[in-house]
C-alpha cells in the first residue's frame, strides 16, 4: 500500500520500496515515530515537490575518505542506501571512509542502516540533525535538534546496535500521550515557561529536555555542530524539512565506516559478542528485569511483529486509507 | 616539580614535559580527578616498570586513512602528541584519518588534544576505555568504563570542545567527597547490592551510574565496544592499568579527524559561533544561570587558573612533597 501510494505520486520502484521499507522498519522495531506516521507529511512534501521523485543525487569524492553527498532532494532512503554501498567500497581501501549528506530526505531511523554494515562485518557511525525541539540544558527554548546518533559493531551472532536521539523523549510520543492523555515521565520536557512539566499538553508548548542533563546536551548539540559542519546543512531552528509540509530539507546526515579487515585488527565479533554476554548474565538490580543489550528489544518486537504484524492506532490507519484513497482519485482523474 | 620527578625516574626531557603538561591541564581545567593527583599513581608505575620510559612506540598505516599505534607502554601524553600530528598531516590529503592506540599509558584529559586539533583548524573526534566502574543500566555490578568521549570543532573565536565520561561522576569526584564527608548527587551511584545511593562510602563499595539511565549506558557501552575493537584491547573489567600499580595497561584510545579544507566543505566556524552566541542569549529556565556552552566554564576556570594559581589539597600537597623527597633521595644514593 505505501509503494503503491508512493508510485502513483511518482516515486521509481526502486525509491517508493526503499522509502516504504524505512517506514516499516520504525514500526518494526517498535520506534512509531519513524513509521507509517510519518507517511501523510511524505505523501504531502511529494505533492508540494519538497520531496522529488527521480532526482538524481550527486555523490563526489572530496577527499580519497570523503564523500560529498548532494541528495538532490531525492528520498533519504534511496540516497542513503546507496551512499552506505559507496563508503563501504571506499573503506575497504582506506580503511575508514565517511559522508556527509545533504539535500536528502529523512533517512528513517539510522539504526538498519548501521546494522546492515555491521552485518558485513563493517564497525558503523551515524550522526543527523533534525528539527530544533531540545532546549539547550539551562535554557527553555527549543534550538537544538533532538539529533541521534547510531553504532553498530559486528558482536557474535547478532550485531550491537544502538540508535538514539539525544532528546529524553521523542516529539511522535509527546503527541501519542497527549492522544492518549498520559502523564510524560519526569525530566523529558518543560513548559513554554521552561518548568519542567509531565503534562504532554504544555510540553507540546514548551520543549523536550535532552536526555542526561548537561551531558546529553553536550553529546545532541556536538552532532548539531559536527553535522551541520561537514554537511553544509543548517543549525537550530533553521534545520527544517523533515516534519513540516512546507519548507525545504535542511538537515544533514553523517555516515562514518571502519573496515576492520582493512585496518588489520584482529577478528573481534565473538570477543564482543562473549563480553555482552557477559554483561547480560550479569546480576540485576534491585526490581530490575536485569540487563539490556541496546538492540535486544528492537530485534525482540522486530521478531515479534514479523510474525503478528503490527498494531497500528484506529485513528492512524483510517487517515492512511483516506490518503491511499485521495491518491488513487487523483491518478484515476489524471487518467 | 612533576617534571624533575619524571625525569628522575628517568623520563626524557619531552616525555616529562609533556606528561607534566597532561597532568596539569587537568587541574587547570577544574578536573582534578585527571590532574596531579594521578602522580603518585604514575610514579610507583615507573618504579614497578609499568610505564617505560624512552618507549619507542611503532605506528603503522595499516591502511591509508587508518594509523595502528603501538605505544609500547611509554608515556600516553608522549605518544597522542605524536599521533595527534601524524593524522593531522594524513587527513589533509585522505579528508579523514583515524588512530587506533594500545599500549600507551593514561592520556590524561581528552580536551587539550582535540581542542589543539580545532584550534587547527580540524574537527576532531575522541574515545576512550577506562576501567570498569559503571554498572551496565539494569545490572548492579561495574562492568563498564566510564569511556569518555570528546569532541571539537572551529566555532568562531574559540573552538566548541566537549569533553565527558559517560558515567553519572567520577571515581576522583566520589572519592572527594568521601574524604569531605559530603553527598554524591541522586542518580550517580549504587551500593554494593545494586541499590541507589549517596552515600559515597557505600558508592566506593558499589558502582558508578552511567549518565542519563539507558541512553548514557547504550553511548559508554558503545564507545567500550568501538574502542576495543578497533585498538584490539580489553573490554570491562580486563581494562586496567591507569588507576592501578599492578597490571600492564589494556585501555585503548581512538582519536579521528576530519580536515574541512581537504573535504571541500564551505568554511563553518563563524557560522558555528554565531549558533553558539544565539544559545548563549537565549532565555534562561527559571532559577537557571542561562545557558554554557560545553568548554565555556572549562575555559574560564583554566584563565582564572593560570591567573590565581591551583587550589591543592594540603593532604595532596604535603603527598607530592614527601613523593619527590623520596625520589630524589632514591637519585642522591643511586649517584
């Protein structure tokens, strides 16, 4: 259905499976905020041709390491997948390889994309900006993006992988909880007074707290800068275009590839794989389920949902029936 | 004074200077737990010949963006400093270069490398493994460094430098205020059965909190696992050697950079500055001093360091007295 949506509106096979493919992989993994819901302001940005179906991108070696990606405002997903082969490439000459991308839009969630480096056997980085919806720690105003960041590494079986922004709470679960009228956990966000709130209704107003205080401040606004740099990409509120239905993708994106074999290291999966291991078998704390491996409950609800698919809100999937619908009338009248 | 003493113990003139140089950046830059303190730890390490001076370290291009250093256990300061320029020198061709170091001891603080590269120009990048003193998020026992990350670029006037370990405080902070008889903050520490709490005593028994719960043990755990990886050292509690007298090192540290000049990319630093300047202004969260930057209160209290002198400790003072009476005595029956 979302490739068919996609297709009509333009997009090649080849873009609206990759794009579509990113979207179900947020739901996938449990992250909604990078799923289905984000199809409207897609199908949207298509039509008022923020988004161009069939761009093509260009992608220029700057520097033998370097790749200098101009996504052409094409989808993210089909830009990114491709740039992800080229440094893979690059890497295994140069040993390290990165690129920074811009013009592209979102990309998704970062994490199959580092994944599926490490899965080659490739140690992965990604850095994005996004929209400012973090308050710098000591102020009240959104200005900085809640700007993830991704790892990956080879670790036995299955890769490690994390993937998180650097804001306490994602914009898509302030919105689902004041849907759903719940409380926000303390500390994720204050008032448009900058009081810290768990009233999802004045967080809407305020801005979402970084994660970690000072420190995860630190952390989301170093991605805003070291993205913002070496993409040639905006700051702040400045950063635009993957949210709104109106302006132009201003976001950057960074992706960085070790090729281990290239760089001579010894193999290193099972040592990881026997230390995470480790740390799971590890004594829990006090009323605690014990450890987590970032990456465990995004592969346990990823198994989860392939075998029984995945819940979507009643509201939400009316809305994508309608738009599928719209679309379908619009090609019939073309026609 | 630290530099008679290194040299006593039979330091080169350099390897003096530049360890002395580490030591006291820390206590310059109000990070003591990364400052003269750490001497006598240092010393008993030349004595029981754990650090080996006039180390000739071996650095390979193992492949074209990617320099394996093998610090043969000299001095860590002695050999970042070298490594520092070797990449430097390489990424203004590559773009992008990277160094992977074993063998070498405690970098000291990872700001002044990475500031010294933005003051370059550069943008530069650094991680870390430290001994394990953070309990993984969930789990109760220290398993984790305290990895820390550093990251810094031209922003304006001054470079943009961030400098953090990923867990909640330091083992130097805890023990501080043991001696002071003064709280951990709520949230830093638990106690030996996994419980949280303030009490520093309990803590010293127990285990470091990583930073912002889940997120900040994802980032520690990451740096663990890329660092280990790629430096082909020891992960958890076979990371030793910088806080001990006893045990080689296995830490490892991995620094990156980027050269913007060699990437192509538009030049960025007023840009980045004026972004900086427009946090700086923004309005405060009430009871909030404003916004800091990351660096800013590292860099004021380095000017009014440098100006006022450092606050010692009598107990540490009266210890690194009696450290270099014992050591040139030692010189003295030696001659």
């Amino acid at each position: 259905m979302i490739v068919d949506v996609l297709r009509q509106l333009g997009a090649s096979a080849d873009e609206a499976s990759e794009q579509a493919s990113a979207l179900v992989e947020g739901d996938l993994r449990g992250r909604h905020s990078h799923g289905v819901q984000r199809l409207p302001v897609i199908v949207e940005r298509l039509r008022a041709g923020l988004i161009r179906p069939g761009a093509s991108h260009h992608a220029t070696w700057t520097a033998e390491a370097m790749l200098s990606v101009d996504g052409g405002f094409g989808f993210g997903a089909h830009v990114a997948r491709r740039v992800v082969e080229m440094i893979s490439e690059r890497a295994a000459r140069t040993g390290l390889a990165a690129a920074a991308i811009r013009n592209a839009s979102h990309l998704g969630m970062l994490a199959p994309y580092v994944e599926y480096l490490a899965t080659n056997g490739l140690v992965a980085l990604a850095f994005t900006t996004s929209e400012a919806l973090v308050h710098p720690w000591g102020g009240r105003v959104a200005l900085v993006g809640t700007n993830p960041v991704a790892i990956a590494l080879p670790a036995g079986g299955e890769p490690f992988v994390m993937d998180m922004a650097t804001g306490a709470i994602s914009k898509g679960e302030v919105i689902a909880r004041r849907l759903r009228g719940q409380d926000l956990p303390p500390g994720a966000a204050v008032d448009a007074e900058g009081r810290p709130t768990v009233d999802p209704v004045a967080a809407d107003r305020g801005a979402i707290s970084p994660f970690g205080g000072s420190k995860g401040f630190a952390l989301g606004l170093a991605i805003e800068l070291l993205v913002a740099a070496l993409t040639e990409t905006e700051l702040g509120q400045r950063v635009r275009g993957t949210l709104d239905v109106t302006d132009p993708v201003t976001k950057g994106d960074v992706l960085m590839v070790f090729d281990p074999v290239a760089c001579g290291v010894q193999p290193f999966s099972e040592r990881l794989g026997a230390y995470l291991r480790e740390l799971r078998d590890s004594p829990p704390a006090p009323g605690s389920q014990g450890v987590t491996i970032p990456g465990d409950r995004m592969r346990a609800e990823r198994r989860r949902r392939l075998r029984e698919g995945i819940p979507l809100p009643e509201g939400l999937w009316r809305e994508l029936v309608a738009l599928r619908e719209g679309v379908d009338r619009e090609a019939s009248a073309r026609a």
